[in-house]
DNA sequence: TCCTGATGGGTAC
DNA sequence: TACCCCTCAGGAT
C-alpha cells in the first residue's frame, strides 16, 4: 500500500535486478496475461516513478545463447511500456526465485535469481510512450525529484495554484496534480509536524508555509524511499525516548497523528481528533494545529 | 465465517 | 457526492 516514497523505491529496487536483463514475464492470475505473453523474455530496460505511477520500460531483445529465461516469441510493438498504479490495496514486492509466491498475481517478472511480483494494482497496463508523457503530464510537482529543473518550475507553479485556491490544505496536499506522491500518511505527519491546522485555506498560507512544506516532504519522502517505512517522530518522541509501547501496525513506522483517533498527542497530550478529508481519513492535534 | 478497513483514483449521477 | 474496482489481514460473530 503505497505513497510515492514506496514507488520510487520499487523502481530503484527493480532496476537494481533486473535492468538491462531480459526477463520472464507472467500473469499467473490471468488478467494480464496476453500482455505479459508480448513482454515475456524482452529486456527490461528501466524502471522509473512519478508520484505513485511506475512505469516499467521493455526493449527488443532476449536471453540469445543463455536462453535461461522466456522465449521473445513475441515481437515488441508500440505498446512497450508497463503503467502500474497500486491504488490503495496493491502490492509489488521482490524475493528470492526459489521462495514460493502466492495469493492473486497480477504480473510476475523474473529472472531466474529474483522474482517481482504483483498484487491487486489498481492499474496495471501495458502501454506506449505518448501515452506515458500524457499521465506524467498530468502530475504536480514530486518530492521524490527535488532537483529535477523540470519538477521544480512545476513546483513554482503549484505554489501560485495553492495560494489562490480556498480549498483547506488538507485537501490539497492530497492532489496528485499539485503535490504528486503524497498520501494520507505524508499529509498529516507534515502538517502536524509544522503546527499547521488541516483546514486552513491554501490562500491564507504563508509563502513560508508552502516552502515548509515542500522542504519536509522532501525530507520525509527521501527517508522513506530509503527505508520502507514511514518515521515522522523526533528523537524525543520515540517510543524508547518515551517508555511507550512501540506501534504496531501494518506501515510499520512510528507517526504523531495518522491512526491514532482519541489517543494523547505525543506532544501537548490531547486526544488525536479525526475527520474525513477527501474521501480519506485524517488525523491531527487540536492543540499543536490549531490553526 | 463474515465484515471491515486500508498509504487510491476513476466514473457516473 | 456516491459508488465502483483491486486484495488481504485482522477483528467480530
């Protein structure tokens, strides 16, 4: 279950086995599997994120004299490229070839060595170039390229549409053609973290603010690409700093706010409220954010 | 055994 | 705004 840093981090980690490899593809679960069958044995060229769209580039190409992995029965058209989007319940996670799969796969790619494989993606399509252009083109700007010149004159731009939208940043920290890659976990740890209240309007946020922002997500983000996990708490508010239990969830990370409706703040103490905000649960201290 | 929720987003009304 | 899809784990029954 994915927020960009989960994306990014599976293009690096894919590219990292399988990149300028041919492969074996597959969709042991069906829906797939004609354009697994035209991708099968071809070269995975690279892989690469924008927000939490993952794009998975195929070559012409196979395994020649090794022969080890699928046929390149098929000859490569147009449509070259895997557009995965995991939505809120898919996963794609890589493990050892010889360690047994199970569940519904999507799509399974291997090279003999390590095996990637797919489960309940919201998209999982197969693809050309135009239209991979089109869907990043619809994206704000990624705090998973903060350097990227590109990303940043989008960022300038996005800045201008947040300070003349009413809509509360709660909302629009949400939107994937503003801030592409946040997820509800990312937008109430950062707001928590700079003591600002979900609803205030992105016209009555600071240009400080909006900085503020973009820097912590990058920061957050960039950890956890790294990590697998999302840790928002400070030193002092860890569970060993504090003598708490740690939190035992499906995330894995340790948060102020995101899941903790009616707990104490780990900072003022008052209970965490909730409400739902773009379809989605938020959380956030009264206290700490309150306006 | 059933029911619900979960880091999401498209489409239809 | 409501409803739909995808899968799976954990809690309620």
């Amino acid at each position: 279950m994915p927020e960009g840093h989960v994306i990014h981090r599976l293009a690096r980690l894919l590219n990292d086995a399988f990149a300028g490899e041919p492969v074996s593809v597959s969709s042991p679960q069906g829906t797939f599997a004609q354009q697994a069958a035209q991708l099968d044995g071809h070269v995975l060229e690279r892989a690469e994120a924008w927000g939490k769209h993952l794009f998975i580039h195929f070559a012409p190409g196979n395994g020649g004299a090794s022969g080890t992995v699928g046929g390149a029965g098929a000859v490569l058209g147009p449509e070259r490229i895997v557009h995965i989007h995991l939505g809120l319940i898919g996963t794609f996670r890589l493990q050892p070839a010889d360690v047994p799969v199970t569940g519904q796969i999507r799509l399974l790619v291997s090279d003999g060595t390590t095996v990637a494989h797919l489960h309940g993606p919201q998209w999982c399509r197969l693809i050309t170039e135009e239209e991979r252009d089109a869907a990043v083109a619809k994206l704000g700007a990624d705090p998973l390229r903060p350097t990227d010149p590109d990303n940043l004159a989008t960022l300038d731009d996005v800045h201008a549409r947040v300070a003349r939208s009413k809509r509360s940043l709660g909302s629009l920290l949400m939107d994937q053609k503003l801030y592409a890659g946040v997820g509800n976990i990312y937008r109430a740890e950062v707001l928590f973290l700079l003591g600002i209240s979900p609803d205030r309007a992105g016209v009555g946020a600071s240009r400080e603010d909006k900085e503020q922002i973009w820097e912590l997500l990058t920061d957050l983000m960039a950890q956890g690409e790294a990590s697998g996990r999302i840790d928002t708490v400070r030193p002092e508010h860890t569970p060993e700093a504090m003598g708490r239990e740690p939190r035992k969830d499906d995330h894995g990370g340790e948060v102020y706010v995101y899941r903790r409706a009616g707990q104490p703040c780990l900072v003022c103490g008052t209970p965490i409220a909730t409400a739902v905000v773009e379809g989605r649960n938020l959380f956030w201290c009264p206290t700490c954010q309150a306006e």
